[in-house]
C-alpha cells in the first residue's frame, strides 16, 4: 500500500556502506489474497440451500483482467512443473473511497508488488518483494487509453501500472524475471481495511512505539490488535521505521503478512456463517483478479491449494538491489543476484542465501519492529 500522494520516493537515509494458462490451480498466499481465496472457497463449499445466492454474489463483486489476450504471445515460455507464480500488487488509486489518502492525479501506482511462488509439492513458498522504487528497462505496453508507451531505460517499476495498468505490470516483471505468471491478484486500500474489520482485526506486537503522521499510525509499544485503519497505516508506514525508506516499509508489510497468515486459520468462520459470507463478501469485492480466477469457482479451486502453507513454510525476501549512485531516492537491481533469485524460482527451488547477501533490502531493523507472537 501506498502513504503519500506525491510521487513514488524512497528517500533513504543512506546508510554507511550502502551500496495464461499453465499450471492447475494451486498457489499459496500473501497479504489479504490468503483472506481472499480462503474465505471464498470456505463460501462455496459450507454454502447449502443459500449456495445459488451467495454463488451470483461473489461472483459479482470480482473484476477480472483477461491478461492473456492483452500480452498475447509475448510472455515467457509455460514451464508445467507443477509450481504457480502470482504477481500480488497493492494499488494507490487515490479515486473514489481512497481519496483521503490523497490527491486524484488521473492514475494508479502499484505500491506494493509482490511475486508469490508456490512449490511443487504445495508445501512451501517463496514470496519476492518488488521495490517500487526500482529503476527497470520497462517494456513497450498498451496503455489504459489504448495508445502505445515505447517504455524505456530507468523507469521505475511502479510506473508500469500507471501507464498500462495490471496487463503492463505483468508485463514488465515477466520481462524482468523471465517467468511467466500464472494469475494476477490486486488489492486496493477500501477492500483492504474493510477485510481486516470483518476478520476482527490482526494482533500483531510491537517492539518500539511507531509514529508516523504520513501514515496516520501511532502505536505505543506493546500488543495491539489492528483495525482496518491501523493495518493499513502499518503496511504503509516507512517514515518512522528502519532508514525511513521503502526498504523498510517492505519489511514491515512482509511481517504484517505472516502475522494474519497465523491467525486467519483461526477466526472462528466456520461455526460463524454470517461472518464466514461477510469475508467472502469483502475478500471478493476487494481484489481484481486474472481472468481465469473472476469466478467463485475457479477463485475456490485456487484456494484448496492454499491450507499447507503457512507463515513458518513461507521464505520472503526482497529483490536484491542497490541505492542508486546517482539518486539516493531511487534503487537499482543487482542483476546478477536477481538472475539468481529468478533462476531458484524458475527451477522450483528455494532462493539462496548467497542471492540476498549484498542487497541493500532486507538488511534495517524494521523486520524485528513487529512481531505476531
């Protein structure tokens, strides 16, 4: 998620040193699609007489992207090994209810991008961070008014999706990473606080008080269960954690991810019908997907896959880039330890430690700030 209506900045404080179709569906999960496909599947199966309903309901809350006739051809080859790749961003639209957050500029930004890889066996999963600050080749997309954006050299990755929306996002990280993605889930800030509210919160501990005026987010230290408002402040605080970048801000969404992967196996739905429709309900209104996950069927058939992974089998980690020489407000990709990570991914193996060693990412404190235990 995003925290301020300017421009996409990482603004480090520069520390010392500083340098289509494949596979069935199967996947695992990261921030809210766990809530998502968990609780529509839990829907269509606990649904009885009233299925029909809720079926054309949910149904209806889902929008869908046919990404496959926008790319066409132009993707990486489908590798049928039995693993899934899912690109999971998170939308700064500052239209309609997420104005508050501030000013309308004609066009989203994907804050928060995540390529989520689920192994073969369905027991594990690695989940790459992408800095939105990064500095890419972006390639030649359509964008939203149909037009043609040649793209170009030191484009940061975020602008992706502002120029040719979901399509020219996955694009790009196909481009960047040489993996074809199997489905696109997108989360937006309305959905998102609305989802944490009906689930009842996250309880989450934190080591330090953070105070951050640009997220709206003040917490003493101490254990806290977050509402909608407070989760979102936490996933897009970065000002009062770490070296007041992004970077930080990653770290922060990854550990907020693993404490509602705890605790959304244990929220009751199950003997709570209300509740479980009123997740399903929100889960589904929230996300836009691919569009071979807009139905609740299809939704429920890639979330069986989800129940063996949790948090402890997941291996999150950020792409390995450096701080730009030539502006501290912005990261370059270390290609060669991306090559790695994309290869480990690709092959269905974990990453290496060797990959992450020298990024910059995954190195402040704000992974040790929050806590769900």
């Amino acid at each position: 998620m995003t925290d301020e209506s300017a421009p996409a900045d990482t603004a480090p404080k520069r520390p010392k040193g500083g340098g289509g179709r494949r596979r069935k569906p199967r996947d695992k999960r990261s921030k809210v699609l766990v809530v998502t496909a968990w609780t529509a599947a839990s829907v269509v199966v606990l649904g009885g007489a009233g299925l029909g309903f809720v079926y054309f309901k949910l149904n209806g809350n889902i929008k869908g992207v046919d990404i496959n006739a926008a790319l066409g051809t132009d993707r990486p080859e489908n590798v049928d090994n039995g693993s899934q790749d899912i690109l999971v961003l998170g939308s700064d639209s500052r239209s309609g209810d997420n104005a508050k957050y501030g000013k309308d500029e004609g066009a989203a930004r994907s804050d928060t991008a995540m390529v989520v890889h689920v192994n073969k066996g369905h027991k594990t999963a690695s989940v790459v961070s992408i800095p939105r600050d990064t500095l890419i080749s972006r390639p030649e997309c359509k964008t939203n008014d149909g037009e043609t954006d040649p793209g170009g050299q030191r484009q940061m990755f975020n602008t992706a999706y502002e120029v040719g929306g979901p399509a020219c996002a996955v694009k790009t990280v196909e481009k960047m990473s040489g993996i074809r993605m199997d489905h696109y889930v997108e989360v937006d800030f309305t959905g998102f606080k609305k989802l944490i509210n009906t689930l009842g919160g996250v309880e989450i501990t934190t080591k330090k008080a953070i105070n951050d005026k640009d997220s709206h987010l003040n917490l003493k230290a101490g254990t806290h269960q977050l509402t909608g408002e407070q989760a979102l402040g936490l996933v897009r605080t970065r000002h009062a954690v770490g070296d007041g970048s992004d970077l930080g801000r990653i770290q922060l969404q990854q550990a907020f991810i693993k404490a509602l992967i705890n605790q959304v196996k244990d929220v009751g739905v199950f003997s709570n019908p209300k509740k479980l429709y009123d997740l399903a309900n929100d889960a589904t209104s929230a996300i836009t997907t691919d569009s071979e996950l807009n139905d609740v069927k299809s939704l429920a058939g890639f979330a069986s896959g989800l129940k063996g992974i949790g948090a402890g089998d997941m291996k999150m980690v950020t792409l390995p880039i450096q701080y730009d020489p030539a502006d501290p407000n912005r990261v370059l990709p270390l290609e060669k330890a991306d090559r790695q990570v994309w290869a480990a991914l690709k092959a269905d193996k974990p990453i290496p430690k060797s990959a992450t060693e020298k990024s910059a990412g995954d190195k402040g404190d704000a992974s040790d700030v929050v806590t769900s235990d």
